[in-house]
C-alpha cells in the first residue's frame, strides 16, 4: 500500500491532479457551512431531526439542508436535469442523432443538460423553502411568505448549484475523476463522522447501545462488500470477429453486460416517487379543507418512511425503474447491428434479429437480479432501523443509506481506474 502511494506521488501529473481535486473539494466542504443570512437555524435543524426524509436529504448533500447552506440544493438539480435528457435523447430523434456525433455531440448535450438545470434548481429551491417552512415550529427566515424576501434566497440557492456544477467541471478537466459523482461522494462521506460521534455519545449515556453500534459497523461493511462485488459482477457474452486474428484466424472476445446496469438511477427515480405523496401530505397538513387534511393525515399515518406499505412500494419501484432505465440505456438491436457491422457474432447463435433476442433475454435476467440486489440496499437500513426499534436496541441508524453505498462504491472504483491508468502512462512514459 505504501509503495503505491510513493508511486502516486512521484507521479508529477497525477500528484498535481489530485491535489487540485482535493483543494476543489475543500471549497465545496466550506461552502456546505456558509449559512444563508437571516435563516433561523435551530428551528430547521429541529425540523431535519424530527423528519427522515430532511434528514437522508441532508447526508447526501453533505448537511448542506441542516446549515440552510447557499449550496442547498446541492446537484440534486443537475442530476434531475441528466436523468431527463437521458430519457430524452431516446425520445427525440434531433437529440438522438447529436449523441451519436462523438465527442461534439456529447458536449452539446452536456450544455443542454447545464441550461436545464437551472430551472429545475429555482423551482425545486422554491420548494424546498415552502416544505421546510411548513414543518417548523417558527418561520425559518422573516417574512418568508414576501417575495421580496423569498426571491433574492431562490436566486442565491440556484446560483450555489450553478457553482457546484462548476467546481465539478474543474474536477473533471483538470482533477482526477468525474467531479460531479466526487462532490456527492464527498457529502455523503462528510456525514459519516458525525454520525459515529453521535452514536458513539449515546453509548457512553447507555452502554447497551454499544451493541446495536457495533452490529451496524459490521453490517455496513457487509453490505459494502458485497455492492463492490455486484458492481463489478458482469456476464461475458463470447464473440468471434472472423478473420480479425493473426493468419487471418478468427479473434475471440468478450461483450460484457452488467448484472447492475442502471446504477443508482432507479433509486433516485423511486425515492422521487415514494416520497412525493409525503411531501403533498405535509403540504396539506394544515389545510383548510377536511378532505384535504383527512387524506393527509392517512398518508402521513400509513406511507410514513417507516411503514411497511412504504417499503414494499419503494423496494417495487426500484425493480420497476431497473428495467424502465436500462430498456433505455441498453438497446440490444443496436448492439447486435454493431456487432454485424464489425464482423463479429456470437456462437451457436445467428446475427441480426436472434443475437438481438439473445442479448434482450440476458439483459432481462441480470435486471432481475440488479434490480431485486439494488432494492433490497435501498430498503435494508429501513428494515434494519424498524427491527432495531421492535427490538428495543435502540434507533440506531447506519453510516451510510442504500444511495450512499451505490455512490461510494461507483465513485471509488472509478476513481482507483483513473488513477492506476494514470500510473500506466506515467511509467510508459519513461521510455521516451
């Protein structure tokens, strides 16, 4: 390990990457805990703690929700804005062919992707003041319902995700890895400290509360492992490409599919969905109507993060978004056409139409298995807390979501591909 990063080090290039990385990430650490003025933090930290869904909210942005931060949203925008130009790029046909133009095409997508975001990021800011300030006790800024007040906060929140997604492209052209995944993994990371001082507080109070903690270690590194082993779990399709080997003998090779396809997508689709009859239901709470407030309270009584009814609905969607996301991203047709293009096929099967079917049916059973693995990450830590809590070991929650876990594992995979490509070239550079 330690001959490894003397290895990174030496290299000057990657030395200089990282460390411009890290400093990039220490701006966006500080950025977190630059409160908006006039905000009143007490009351918005009690509304974080008493809601779950406030609480997941602010340990994937990094506490920005619990400091009312200018960086609020966090890229939670951007990353609404990707998702939808993904699913626009299959619905548009203009868009479609400007994916298929190289480098140039995906650039002119990636700056459709930034203009979009920063509407979604001033509606969702909106929303996100009105449902804060619905929940606490007191207003969490003076006059809050004046939009002279409300407007200058909208503004400063959008223009934090604008400068989130430019310290990400900073990340990106200059760092090491893709800066946007570094900055959420960076947040959710950020949370984990506190967390154990935390629990580690509530064990000296009660010592019983020792054991719950150190189950929920142990369970998170489990759980940990085995997303790393499902992230880079893959079926090898055997292809032949004729007449490419050496003497004109035919090559063999691989066409590697997934078992996990869609990342975390899914649960951020399914999250999105599961929560928003909650955040309607808190909306209406307080509603004038009865029958408003009747149909609130039942949500809030039997779809609450807790109830099984929301964690069987929420584990259904995340296998219901799997093969919706991936029947997007993965077009077996199109990659039965490449194959035959380049004069490869798969044995014992004919191209076209039936390595098509062959590759949809593969397809399908790994997003079975993804889907139903990513569902039960997403789930777990609730099935985990609620058993915890029947038990009476206390409400001891895990370091990491299901989300954060899929996160970390992606980022720091990535990441280790980056940097030992760069040691590659590093020392393939010395012969010159």
């Amino acid at each position: 390990m330690l001959k490894y990063l003397q290895q990174i080090w030496n290299s000057k290039d990657l030395r200089r990457k990282i460390l411009f990385t890290i400093g990039i990430l220490i701006v966006f650490r500080i950025c977190t805990q630059v409160s908006i003025p006039g905000a009143d933090l007490d009351a918005i930290r009690a509304v974080i703690n008493k809601n779950q869904l406030f609480g997941v909210f602010s340990a994937l942005t990094g506490g920005s929700a619990e400091n009312f931060s200018i960086i609020l949203m966090g890229l939670s925008p951007y990353i609404n804005a990707s998702i939808i130009m993904q699913l626009l790029t299959v619905i548009v046909p203009s868009l479609e062919n400007l994916s298929k133009e190289g480098e140039q095409g995906r650039r002119k997508i990636n700056q459709y992707t930034r203009w979009l975001a920063v509407p979604i990021a001033f509606m969702q800011s909106y929303g996100m003041i009105v449902l804060i300030n619905s929940q606490a006790s007191v207003s969490i800024v003076p006059n809050i319902t004046d939009p002279a007040v409300v407007l200058p906060i909208m503004v400063t929140i959008t223009a934090g995700t604008i400068f989130l997604m430019w310290l990400g492209e900073l990340i990106t052209e200059y760092g090491i890895g893709n800066g946007i995944s570094l900055i959420i993994f960076a947040g959710i990371i950020a949370g984990i400290p506190t967390a154990i001082g935390t629990t580690l507080a509530l064990t000296q109070q009660n010592a019983d509360a020792l054991i719950p903690f150190v189950l929920m270690l142990l369970l998170t590194f489990i759980l940990l492992t085995c997303v790393i082993l499902v992230t880079e779990g893959q079926r090898k399709v055997p292809v032949i490409y004729a007449g490419r080997g050496t003497r004109g003998k035919s090559d063999h090779a691989t066409l590697p599919i997934k078992i996990n396809q869609a990342g975390m997508i899914p649960i951020i689709f399914a999250v999105s969905m599961a929560t928003f009859p909650g955040i309607l239901a808190q909306l209406f709470q307080n509603s004038q109507s009865p029958t408003l407030k009747a149909i609130a309270d039942a949500i809030l009584t039997y779809f609450h993060m807790n109830s099984i009814l929301y964690t069987v609905v929420y584990f259904l969607l995340v296998i219901a978004f799997t093969y919706f996301y991936v029947s997007i991203t993965f077009n077996p047709d199109q990659v039965a056409d490449n194959l035959q293009k380049r004069g490869g096929y798969i044995p014992g099967i004919r191209p076209g139409k039936e390595t098509a079917s062959y590759l949809g049916k593969i397809s399908s059973r790994l997003n079975l298995w993804g889907g139903l693995f990513i569902g039960f990450i997403a789930v777990f830590p609730m099935i985990l807390g609620s058993f915890m809590t029947s038990l009476q070991l206390g409400n001891i929650s895990m370091l990491i979501s299901g989300a954060g876990m899929i996160i970390i594992v992606g980022v720091v995979l990535e990441l280790m591909r980056q940097i030992n490509a760069q040691l590659v070239m590093h020392d393939y550079s010395k012969f010159y």
